[in-house]
C-alpha cells in the first residue's frame, strides 16, 4: 500500500516539523510536545506523538462524517434512535436516496449501506 504508507510517513513528518494535523475537512489538532509529561501517557515520547499524528485525523475525520451524517438525517425528520460508531440507527423505514449522505464530507463519495429489520427481538 505505497500510497498509504506514503500518507502516513507525510503526517509523522508534519506532527514532527508543525506539530498540528487536520482532519479531512481541515479541523486541526495540536499534538503532544515530546518531552511533556502526561499523567494518562508518562514522559511522551516520539513514538507516542507520530501515533497521534497519524491516528487522530483518521478517527476525527470519520466522526466528521457520521456527524454530518446525523445532521443530515435530523434535518430530514429521520427518528434517529441511536448513533454507533459508524452506523446511524433509525426507527422506521426510510428511502436514504436524495438526502446527500454520500457525500457528507464534500468531494468524498462515501458508500452508504442499508439493511432492515423487522424486529430487533420478539417479545
């Protein structure tokens, strides 16, 4: 995956030469200094520090689109019950096409996929 492993060695660098990243969408995050010392981590150390550089941009940018996602759906009356992770529970049946969630961070298409149950548990 030379791609990614290039994306990856580019975030260590800019956590090491700027100490911010940003996420898809351009939110920033100021790194831990190394040298700091953290009551969760000790002594923070390079390694911890390239970890987050490359870490929080990827889950901060997929709670940027499950978040736009929630807007999304809230904007269209959806019965939102209960956001997991990646997944956005509803409560009723829904046809999702028109309401932009592929493309909830703009210029990325991402899939979206449906599935229905009839009950969660029989009583």
């Amino acid at each position: 995956y030379p791609i990614a492993f290039r994306w990856i060695e580019e975030q260590k660098e800019r956590g090491r030469e700027e100490g911010i990243v940003q996420t898809i969408i351009g939110r920033p995050k100021v790194l831990p200094v190394v040298g700091d010392f953290s009551k969760a981590h000790g002594e923070i150390d390079q390694g911890y520090m390239e970890r987050c550089a490359v870490n929080w941009p990827i889950q901060a940018s997929g709670a940027e689109d499950t978040k736009g996602a929630i807007n999304k759906l809230d904007e269209a009356d959806a019965d939102i019950r209960i956001p997991i992770h990646d997944e956005v529970v509803l409560d009723g049946e829904y046809d999702l096409s028109g309401f932009g969630l592929e493309e909830t961070i703009p210029g990325i298409r991402i899939p979206i996929d449906t599935d229905r149950i009839e009950r969660w548990m029989k009583v």
